[in-house]
C-alpha cells in the first residue's frame, strides 16, 4: 500500500508541476509582458480554491475563557495524494497566474494607463495598467485579495514576495536613490512604516471613514487593511506524546517542551514581531514574573517572561513565520508563535496543525498597505489602496481564508479577550 501511494505521490507532484510550474507559467504567460494576453478577469480563477470556514464565532469575550481551539476535517496522506498535491501548490503561488511573484529589484516596465478625464475614482474605476506590489503577507492572503482587484480594475499586478523588513529596506533604498520599483507595499503593522512621508505618499482612502475606528489611516501614510490575531499553532499529535496541554503563553514554558519552541526573527518578520509583543503583553498578566519595587508596587514580568521563552525556543528562531509553521507540521517543534490567518491555511490544507487562542488573551495587530513615494503607477495605487478596504473586497477575502476585516459585519467576530500592549 505505501508503494502505491509514493507512486500516486509522484504521479501528483509531477502532475502539479506540469499543470502549475511557476517559471513555466511566467514565461509562457507572464502578465506583465503580455497584458493583453493575461486578462484579469481569466486570472481570478488562479486564486486558492475556497475552503470550509474555520473556528468558532460569538460575541466579542469580556474576561478570561478558556483557550479555543479550531480544527479542519483531518486529512489522510491518500486525500493529499493528486488534487491535494495541486492545492497546495496553489497555496504556495506555483499558479498564481494572476501576479508574478518574484525576489529581486528587476526593474519591470511600466505602461500605466490614466484614468479617462471625468472618471469616477475609487474602487469601481477600472484603470487598467500595471502595478508592482512588495509584500510579506503570506500566498493565501495575495491570493484571497489581488485576483479580485485584477478583475475589478483591470490592473495588471506584479507581487514580489519578500520579509518585512526587506520590503522596508528596500523601498527606503529605491526612494533614496531615486528610482522606486515598487508601487505599493502591503504587510506588517504600522511600526514597518515609521518613515512616513520620508518613504511613502500621502493618501486618504476614500473607503477611510467606512473601517472600525481603530482601523482607519490617521497619518495619511499607513493604511490598515486587516486585522492579524497572534495565536499559538500546536502539533497536536506531538502534543499528546510528551502528554502536554498548550492552552496559553504560560504553558509553553513546560519543561518538556525545551528546546520545542519555534519563533521566527522579530526583527525581519512581521508576525513574530507582533507575536513577541503579545508575549511580552501576556506576561505581563502572570503574577509569577512581576516583581516588587522600592516603593512596594508590583513591576509587570513581560521582558521577564518573554526572556524565559526565548531561552524556552533554544535558539530555534527560524527566519520567517512560514519557517515556524513548517517546523510545527513536521514536528521539528510542538509548537510556535505565528499569525492566525497563516495557521488557519495550514489546517485547512493539512488538518495537522491545531491554532489554539491563548487563555491570557490575544494581540491584534493591523496588516498595513501604503503607496510608495514617487510611485510610477500613482493612480493604480491609489486604486489598490481603495479597493482592499473596500466591503467587497474584505467580504471577497473573508470567503477565503480565515479573516478579521478592517469593516464591522465581515469575516470573523472577536470570540477572544484582547490584549493591551503596555497594560497589565
């Protein structure tokens, strides 16, 4: 039996590949050499099939529950075997005909088209042209959110895959030298942005007033596109071995989980960053790590206790989150830190990894986009800012992956206890 199915394994993969091999599909159709050929509307279909949703929903908690926990349908090796094999190709942007996903600063041609004189602005016009996007933001996400930007405006749009902190380094370096590549940058919370005006233009989406009051632009540089929840993913299979129970911050401090904790480098990627900063705020809630001062008060223990599950990690810092995950599903580590957007993609595809939302309570942290400043395509940009905050668009996505939307009414509700950064 496992004979027949390494050999079904093999037929699948060269399958997939054949059907959806991303140097292949780039030559052979890229979108940016040949706009006329790659239509947009043709290229919505490339995104991630859509999937059951994940989780629990209710109202929004108003003190400490439980950890929840939220599974997909466990799939077998059989079930992954051909389409599966595909699917998860897909995932991971071997057929995202609708963007080139590149690394590098190759300079890409750009033929913007403007927006014919008295055209209504805003996500409905459809300008047409090129767009060059640098982005963090995790394959699924890309795919719940461009293809139907595509459709919708006739943007062709060029995504470039890259870490956190090489999108702000880069497009910090391409503004000083004077000759920006990319268009629009889109991941990360606000801190990734700190440049300001010094890096980015200023720019009012016309959606602003439409968002959750904590998720609209105020500077006019950084625009929150969706909400990120810092959770704990956990190899359940693994987790049972070593008879571990993981329902919050505090457990992963078990002694039998040395050296079994993956994080991945806060200072490169974005969700481990918000991560470090929902640890640091979850220890600041456990009484074992404060400490008393001089004049009696209680000192918060969050650099103490995040101190301890760094030491906890062993040194296994990976370099991105999506390292953190695959360490998770292999059982390289019984669990990690990680955004729960990118965990609930995992366990839908896989079944294997268990997202569990921390009894102390959760960090939100914004998934920002902002236009670059001296953009070549200004108007497409402005036309992708519009859009991602859009009711469409966030209900578009929110059929897709496990979402919670910048706008009330739309994905997930907040069924947890939100934690405070700087209060204990």
């Amino acid at each position: 039996m496992d004979e027949q199915l390494d050999a079904l394994d093999e037929r699948g993969k060269k399958a997939a590949a054949d059907a959806a091999d991303p140097m292949d599909a780039a030559s052979a159709a890229d979108p940016m050499d040949a706009a006329g050929a790659a239509e947009p509307e043709d290229a919505a279909s490339a995104s991630v099939p859509d999937g059951p949703a994940d989780g629990p929903t209710g109202a929004p908690a108003s003190a400490p529950s439980p950890a929840r926990r939220f599974h997909a349908p466990k799939l077998t090796r059989r079930s992954l075997v051909g389409a599966g094999v595909a699917a998860l190709a897909v995932g991971a942007g071997a057929a995202s005909g609708i963007a080139r996903c590149t690394a590098g600063d190759a300079s890409v041609p750009s033929e913007p088209k403007s927006p014919e004189p008295g055209a209504a602005a805003g996500p409905d016009s459809r300008r047409g042209g090129k767009l060059v996007m640098y982005t963090c933001c995790d394959d699924d996400l890309v795919n719940a959110f461009v293809p139907a930007f595509m459709q919708e405006t006739g943007i062709v749009v060029d995504v470039r895959r890259m870490t956190a902190s090489e999108c702000r380094d880069s497009v910090a370096a391409e503004v000083a030298a004077g000759r920006p590549i990319a268009d629009v940058v889109w991941g990360g919370d606000e801190s990734w942005y700190a440049a300001g005006e010094a890096d980015y233009e200023k720019y009012f989406s016309s959606e602003n007033a439409n968002v959750l009051d904590g998720c609209r632009n105020t500077s006019g540089y950084v625009t929150p596109a969706t909400r990120e929840v810092c959770v704990i993913a956990v190899n359940s299979a693994r987790a049972e071995e070593l008879s571990v129970e993981i329902e919050g911050y505090a457990d992963l401090l078990d002694e039998r989980l040395a050296g079994l904790v993956a994080v991945a480098d806060a200072g490169t990627d974005a969700a481990a960053k918000s991560s470090a900063e929902a640890a640091r705020a979850a220890g600041d809630l456990l009484s074992a790590f404060s400490t008393t001062v001089e004049d009696g008060s209680a000192q918060p223990g969050g650099d103490a206790f995040l101190a301890a599950l760094e030491t906890q990690a062993g040194g296994n810092v990976r370099a991105t989150s999506e390292d953190v995950l695959e360490d998770v599903l292999s059982g390289a580590a019984v669990t990690g830190l990680v955004y729960e957007q990118q965990a609930a993609a995992m366990t839908r595809l896989t079944g294997e990894v268990e997202v569990v939302l921390p009894r102390e309570g959760c960090l939100v942290a914004h998934g920002c986009t902002a236009i670059v400043r001296g953009a070549t395509n200004l108007a497409q940009a402005q036309g992708w800012v519009d859009f991602v905050c859009g009711e469409t668009a966030q209900k578009g996505a929110a059929a897709k992956v496990r979402l919670r939307s910048v706008r009330d009414g739309v994905g997930e509700k907040d069924d947890f206890v939100q934690l405070t950064v700087g209060k204990a």
